[in-house]
C-alpha cells in the first residue's frame, strides 16, 4: 500500500496491453492501490468499459446512475462513458481491472448445458437511481484513444436524477456461480468456468473472457484433476483473489499475477504434477480459493512498469525443472 495520499484512480497501474484501442478490439490489464477517496475528482473511460475484481477491502463506486458497493469475491463491470467516482469502504483497497476494449461483456452461451449453471442473469444486480446536486467545483478525468485530459467544472457531474434501459453498471457475487465438471472422467475445456466473455465474432476466440475457478468438488476417475500441460490460441492473465491455486500452490499469493502468452506451452508446476498423481482418486472439495484469469485471442505485451517491478519472478521458469520424462515406450502390437 502507499504511504502518500492515493487515490483509485492514482493508485492504477497497467501490467498488460493486447490489441488497440483505435480498433476497439483487445484489452489491458491493471492493478489499482488506493488509501483515500475520490471526493471532487471524477472519471469516465471513452476507450473501454472496465470490469473491478477487488482483492483486498471494499469499494464504493459512486456513478450517475447509482451507487454500487463491492467487496473481494464480487466483481462490478462500469460501461464504456460512464462518469463515476470511487470511495473506500475499509480504508485501503488492492485489487484488479480488466480494460476491454472491444464488444462489451456478455453471458456466454451455455450451450448443451442449457438455461442454468454457470452464471444466471438472476445474479446480476443494477443499482436503482441516486443523484448529487452539488453545486461546488469539481474536475472530470477522461481517457480518449490511450490518453488523459482534464476538465474543470462548477458543479458535480454525478447530478443525473433518473435513467433508463440496460446500459448500465453491474456488479456480481462470484459465490453465486455454479460450476459444473467431470462426474466420470477427463478433463473439460476451462471454459466451463467462465463467468462474463466479451466476443470476438469468430467463434472460439473470445475478445476476453472472464474465467474463475472457484471452490468446487473433484469427483473425475483415472483423470488428472488440474489443468493439463498444454498451449492454445489465448493468453492467459491470472489473479488470485484468495487462498491457493491448486496448480501453483507455492509462489502464486493473493494479489499477484501471471502471464501464459498465447501458444506458449504451461501447466501445473512439478509440485502440483506430483500431489495430483499421487492423490487418492475420490470425490475431494477444493475449497478456500478464488482465482481468475482474463484472457484474450490477442498476445498480451508486458509493459515496461510491469517488466521492472521489484517483485518480479525472475525464477518462475523454474518452477517446471523438476518434471520428469515419464514416457515408457511404445506399446507393442499392430498400429496398421
């Protein structure tokens, strides 16, 4: 956390860009810090709608449309040209933002599972109409193809006294998804997890999608329960909210990040392969985490604030030495 006075939109920092902002397709990824209100200072995003993952103290999104209040294990998705400001509801707050840029969020569709699981509609919550009739000096923030302007006016610009339709902030209880999974054996497409996908227009290859992976049972037999090892058309950013990730569960902490770029081989580190091969295969809960991951069809570059932190794991490559080459040969017999 800073020491200085830091606001929500101060205290942001961008750790990955994928695509444009002038083609309106792609995304960038940012972690925000914050220690004091936005009391007279406004923002609105005309390149994006932005979609919060707080991960440590709540937040208080004061827009004009209405007030919405979010705590880590909920998310709130702000339209593109939304005016709003943000309090502190514990004093500090941590947390993630996904920038889209392109279509806005949407449910995905379920498919052969149908009209319930995953995330319901019945879920997500508005908030009802509220105004500010402030009649003091107060700036806006705005951000317009990649750049910042400010702009000074006589009166708070949160004094909207009703709306209409469906464009409009919305927030969402990760708790209240319903996951499903294997009851047999194999391993389902992670997909099965995704809560919110911005589309692309080509099938199967989201502009973003918005995964979690939530406490859950295990039931599948003679299958390896984590992720596979494998490499796909889509770059993989993850956070963690709380508790372990079942396929890192040393390094990866609440509040940090990682980045699989599209088509570069991962998968759970040699201490996860070990736990999983060697556990009793029964129904086991996986229970006390929420992890993430935004991921897009787009590469997403590393930026230079990103590339100098500090806490940089220059190691993590590491994590993979110990994998051992398991293979025993060939099978005999006819393969014609």
């Amino acid at each position: 956390m800073p020491s200085e006075p830091t606001d929500f939109i101060h205290g942001m920092r961008t750790m990955t860009t994928a695509g444009d902002v002038f083609g309106q397709a792609g995304m960038a990824s940012h972690v925000y810090v914050a220690n004091t209100d936005m009391v007279d200072d406004h923002f609105f995003n005309a390149d994006g709608e932005l979609m919060v993952v707080p991960q440590v103290g709540g937040v208080r999104f004061v827009t004009e449309m209405g007030v919405i209040e979010v705590q880590p294990g909920e998310i709130c998705v702000l339209p593109r040209g939304l005016t709003f400001k943000v309090e502190l509801m514990d004093g500090t707050a941590r947390g993630y933002v996904c920038e889209n840029y392109g279509a806005k969020f949407t449910l995905p569709d379920r498919g052969p599972i149908g009209a319930n699981c995953l995330a319901n509609p019945r879920d997500f919550k508005t908030p009802t109409a509220w105004y500010e009739d402030k009649e003091t000096p107060c700036r806006i923030v705005v951000k317009w193809c990649g750049r910042f302007h400010v702009t000074e006016i006589g009166h708070s610009p949160l004094d909207v006294v009703a709306w209409h339709g469906n464009y409009a902030p919305y927030k969402y209880d990760l708790a209240t998804f319903s996951p499903v999974g294997a009851i047999l054996f194999d391993h389902p497409d992670p997909s099965i997890f995704t809560v919110l996908t911005a589309p692309s227009g080509e099938e199967g290859t989201a502009n973003i999608d918005f995964v979690i992976f939530p406490p859950r049972w295990m039931v599948a037999e003679d299958t390896f329960r984590p992720p596979w090892y494998h490499r796909n058309i889509m770059s993989e950013f993850m956070g963690l909210i709380h508790g372990q990730y079942d396929a890192k569960e040393e390094g990866f902490v609440p509040g940090g990040m990682s980045l699989h770029n599209m088509m570069l081989a991962h998968g759970p580190d040699a201490t996860g392969f070990e736990k999983a091969s060697r556990a009793e295969l029964k129904p086991v809960k996986l229970d006390h985490t929420m992890a993430f991951m935004f991921e897009t069809r787009f590469p997403q570059l590393l930026t230079g604030y990103a590339a100098g932190l500090e806490t940089l794991q220059a190691d993590y490559v590491d994590c993979w030495s110990d994998l051992k080459k398991r293979f025993n040969g060939t099978p005999e017999g006819d393969w014609s």
